[in-house]
C-alpha cells in the first residue's frame, strides 16, 4: 500500500514539474505594421503573453493575418530568452490598400459600358473597407459602402452599402425578348461574426425599390409595360474557408452559402426565396501553378416570370457567352482554370490561365430536366492573363477570351479586376 501511494506521489511530482517547466511566452511583438495599428493586430492574436507557446495557434494567427486585405504576407519567429522562456515576433508585409479600380464590358445592346470606383481596405489603419463606385452601361448608377468586421470586437461587426443601379436589361419570353429600363435602388445593413478560425456568419437585411420601364421588343398581355415594386430582403451568409495563402498562390477549400427571403408590395412580382452555395477548391501545383476550380448550385422559387434571378453572364458565370443572355429560376454552374505564373519578380507577377466554364439553368417555371436540356447547356473553353501587383490588395488585371462550343454559342473577351474567382 505503502508503494502505492509512493509511486502516485512521484507521478504527481513528475507532473509539476512538467507543467512548470513548459514553454511559455513571455514578450510578443508585431513587425512590419506601418499603416495597419498595432493594436488592431494583437487583438486578432490569439497568442499572447503569458500563454504556453503553441505552433499550431501561431500557424492559426498568421493565417488569419494573411486573408486580411491589409496584409500580402505575414510570418512568426521565435527566439529563446533563457530556460522555457520564448519571444514571438509576427512580422507583416503590408499592401497598398487605397486601390482605384475599374471595369470595362459591352451593355445589353453592346454599346461600351464601364465602371469606376475607388476602395480603400485599410480605413484607420483598422481593416475597415471604404468605397464607392460610378457606373456607365446606357443608364448611370452609383453606390458606395463600408464593411468593418471587427468594429465591436475581434469577432463581431457590421457592413453597410447603398446602391442606385439604372441598367438596360433584357427580359425573355418563350422565343422573343425585350428590353427594360431596370433601377434597383436601396440599402443594406449586415451584422458580421467570425465564429472561429473557420467559420463565419452574415445576417442582415435591406429595403429597395425596383423599378421597371419598358424600353423596345416583344410585349406580352399579362407582362407590364412599367412596373413599381417596393421590396425587402432578409439575408443569411454562412462562410467556411480552410485556405493556405501564399501571396497569389492559393490551397484549400471555401464554401460560402448565400440565402435570402425577398417580399414583394406588388403581385407581379411575388415573394421568393433564393439560395446557392459556391464551393471552391484550390491546389497548388509545383512551384509556379495553382489549379482553382468552383462549383455553383442555386434555386429559387420556380415562379413563372420573366424576371427570374439566376443569370447568365459574362462578368458572373461564364466568359464569352455576352452580357446577360437568359435568366432562370436555378443554376448548375462550373469553373475551372489552371494558373500558371510566367513572370514572378519582387514586385510583378504575369500569369496565364486556361479554363473551361460549363452550366445550366432551369427555366422560370420549369422542371429539374431543364438542366439536362441541350437549349439551356453552355460550355466556354478559353484562355487568359493576369497582370499582378504583390503589393496593391486585389491589384490583378485580367483578360479572358471564351469561345463557346455549345448550341448557338457566342465568343468574346472578358476584362475585369481581381480574380474570376
């Protein structure tokens, strides 16, 4: 019995002083922050002083660090300061984060269209986005919005935007189309919260009017010349993303799943409810190529209306298939590229890409074997470049060119910023 209680007590000694003779932080510093607050940083740290030292958790920190806009790179080092007493420094490369930007297409009836904006990512030096945007396509539009995901806490904050789009858009009869004057203008608050590492979610909602005027083309009896809607939207964003990043090089996995519920005042355009997830997958290959592909499955309320929400579109789902050429009620859409890097200097990088963008759609009203009819497939191989700053946030200049090998399939260029996804 003796023994036995000897042998516990031992066991317990070995344990103390194990448990006193762990690795622990005692001094931590952030380098490299010059725009971005210090402060800012340490809050999103999960290590801090006075804790044991734990790769995984810096790992963890350092990843979160990187997917800021703030910041094209970010790395930890640990230096030993005497016996079981370690320093930690997190060390970031900041981006340019005031970024003008803009975009240049064709207009519904392939007149040149455009638009221009200006975003800063890093408003006080706190991660806040800012910005604001002037569009041209027929009509003029405009908006702006403020995005702050850590206002409140290191988890928990807001996102607001207002927006006046006036767009010339085709609406789709069974074989015509005409054309409306289409202006959706209104606001939207969020509230945003990182549930971990991993996860996050967006609640929110947003009050807008839509508004419609008819322009030129087929008229149908039962469809309205103008119309006048009020409406409201009740929003929910789940976000998971499991991403190693290494300045333009991607690896891992994101799914991001989008729902909305949207009350209609008018019975033309009744309530609806639209959901769909985009899954995306990355790989890096060797040391200069990176494999991106995404997957995107919507639906809707199948309700038989001209102005159904899923649309196919150049700057959306599709390169080269034209700017807005049908709508459904739900969507089966397919990307995939290769990237590969030519030029990687200090500051430059040329990539090129090969793709093939492939979906479908049901059509308003339809049935599920809509997907599967050759009318509504269209697949777009093609082939790309992108023109990259490493130290401007999202400062990629792309160019596609998709040649469509499907029924009456179109082929055009594709000009935009930051990757197609």
């Amino acid at each position: 019995m003796n023994k036995r209680v000897f042998f516990l007590f031992a066991f317990s000694l070995c344990c103390f002083l194990g448990e006193g003779q762990q690795a622990m932080v005692t001094k931590m510093e952030v380098k490299g922050a010059k725009r971005t607050k210090v402060p800012f940083v340490e809050k999103l740290a999960t290590m801090q002083e006075g804790m044991p030292l734990d790769s995984l958790q810096m790992e963890q920190d350092i990843t979160r660090l990187k997917r800021l806009p703030s910041i094209s790179h970010a790395y930890y080092q640990v230096f030993p300061l005497e016996k079981e007493k370690y320093e930690v420094h997190y060390t970031i490369e900041e981006n340019f984060t005031l970024i003008p930007f803009a975009n240049l297409f064709s207009s519904a009836n392939d007149d040149f269209a455009f638009r221009l904006g200006l975003q800063e990512f890093n408003f006080l030096g706190r991660n806040i986005t800012l910005g604001g945007f002037y569009q041209l396509d027929v009509f003029d539009s405009y908006g702006f919005s403020i995005r702050a995901p850590y206002l409140f806490s290191d988890k928990l904050g807001l996102a607001f935007n207002y927006n006046d789009f006036n767009t010339q858009e085709p609406v789709f009869f069974s074989e015509d189309t005409a054309d409306y004057r289409y202006r959706n203008s209104g606001f939207e608050l969020l509230g945003l919260y990182e549930i971990n590492f991993r996860n996050r979610i967006e609640i929110g909602f947003s009050f807008f009017t839509e508004d419609y005027n008819y322009l030129s083309g087929a008229t149908r009896p039962n469809v309205p010349l103008t119309l006048n809607v009020d409406k409201h939207l009740l929003k929910l964003i789940y976000a998971y993303e499991d991403i190693a990043y290494f300045y333009h090089y991607l690896d891992g996995f994101r799914s991001n799943l989008n729902f909305q519920y949207v009350g209609s005042s008018d019975a033309a355009l009744p309530d609806f409810l639209i959901g769909f997830n985009d899954f995306s997958y990355y790989k890096r290959i060797g040391n200069r190529g990176n494999w991106a592909n995404r997957l995107r499955l919507g639906l809707a309320s199948n309700v038989n209306s001209p102005f159904a929400p899923f649309t196919v579109d150049n700057n959306l789902n599709i390169r080269g298939v034209g700017n807005t050429i049908d709508r459904g009620t739900g969507a089966i859409v397919f990307n995939t590229e290769y990237r590969h890097t030519l030029v990687d200097k200090k500051w430059f990088v040329l990539q090129s890409n090969v793709f093939i963008d492939g979906g479908s759609w049901r059509n308003p009203g339809g049935n599920f074997s809509d997907f599967l009819d050759n009318e509504n497939l269209r697949i777009y191989p093609g082939v790309g470049l992108r023109f990259m700053h490493k130290r401007i946030f999202n400062a990629i200049f792309r160019i596609d060119y998709g040649y469509g090998i499907t029924k009456d399939s179109a082929n055009g260029i594709v000009f935009g910023i930051g990757q197609y996804f």
